[in-house]
C-alpha cells in the first residue's frame, strides 16, 4: 500500500473542523478565535506567515508558516509544497537574526496529538532562540501575546522581511514589553 493511502489514518481534526488557519488565510477574523489579520507577516498564493498567537516568554515572536490550502499534517501535506514552505521560512529566519539579533533559529513541526499538535492545518514554526534561553525546559510556558505586541512583532518581522540588505537596529526587547 502506497505511504499517501495511510494518510488518512493518521487525521485527527473532529468532524465539521473550523480551522483557524484556513480563517486567517481567507483573512477572515473570527472573534472567537484569537488570530488577528495584523499578524500576518507575509502571503502569496501558496504560504502565508503570520505571528502565533501564542508566544514563549524568552522566544518572542514565534513566527507559524502554512500552506494556504488546507492538510492536516506532515502525512498528507504535498511534498513539493513543502519546499515553498522553506522557501519562506528561510526568508523569515534571515529576517528574525537581522530583526531581533538572535543568536540562532529553530524550525519546528509537530504532528498528529502525540507529536504535540493542537491546531490540524500543518504548520512550522520558526522561532528564534538566544543564548541560555531554556527554550525546551520552558515549552509549557506558552501564553496568549496582546493583538497589539503582535501586531508590533508582525510590523518589525515585515520592515525587515521587506528589506533584505538593512542591518539590525539594536533590540533589546523593551519596545515590547518582553
Ligand atoms: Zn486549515
């Protein structure tokens, strides 16, 4: 049997699944969830990247990249799709050390419960890490950012997106509170 046969065993997303992802794609802001349009830092016609609503209190900001069309997980995505994913997730990396002057990226994805999903449209993450920053001793740490410090985040990550060439302004995290 083929691997992509198997795909659908692997779906967990409950029955009439109103994804949030698919939302903030089709740049529908639903009130209930916490996904505002000014996160969104970048989007063509295939990915978007936006500022996860929820953020770790030493690796701010945690930047989601998707696929606009909707897949679950790793099982069922495309693989071409999955180098116009990189594709984009580079450009936020490089975007990140310049922006925030970090010391290093981590990219991230997470399949199915066990592999710590919680939101059923695939997604990367890309987070950027400092020296001694705990990153996975404080994993539970998550919590909801403000609209409004994402949306200053999603202002800086796009300034820098927009101009591959400019240096990194000093940044010591105060202009967001963090
Ligand atoms: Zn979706």
């Amino acid at each position: 049997m083929s691997n992509l046969l198997l795909a659908p065993l692997f779906k967990h997303a409950p029955e009439n699944y109103c994804c949030p992802f698919c939302q903030i794609v089709q740049r529908m802001e639903n009130p209930a969830d916490s996904s505002r349009l000014s996160d969104i830092v970048y989007q063509d016609k295939l990915v978007t990247a936006l500022v996860a609503s929820h953020q770790y209190p030493r690796n701010a900001p945690n930047i989601i990249v998707v696929p606009n069309a909707h897949y679950e997980n790793i099982f069922d995505l495309p693989p071409e799709l999955g180098s116009d994913i990189y594709r984009v997730a580079q450009q936020i990396a490089f975007a990140l050390k310049r922006a925030y002057a970090c010391d290093g990226i981590s990219t991230r994805q997470h399949n199915e419960p066990t592999g710590s999903q919680d939101v059923w449209h695939f997604h990367l993450h890309v987070t950027p890490r400092f020296k001694n920053d705990g990153f996975y001793k404080n994993f539970y740490d998550k919590f909801l950012m403000t609209a409004e410090q994402r949306a200053a985040h999603a202002a800086r990550v796009k300034k820098f997106l927009a101009s591959p060439g400019a240096s990194a302004d000093l940044y010591d995290g105060k202009e967001f509170g963090v």
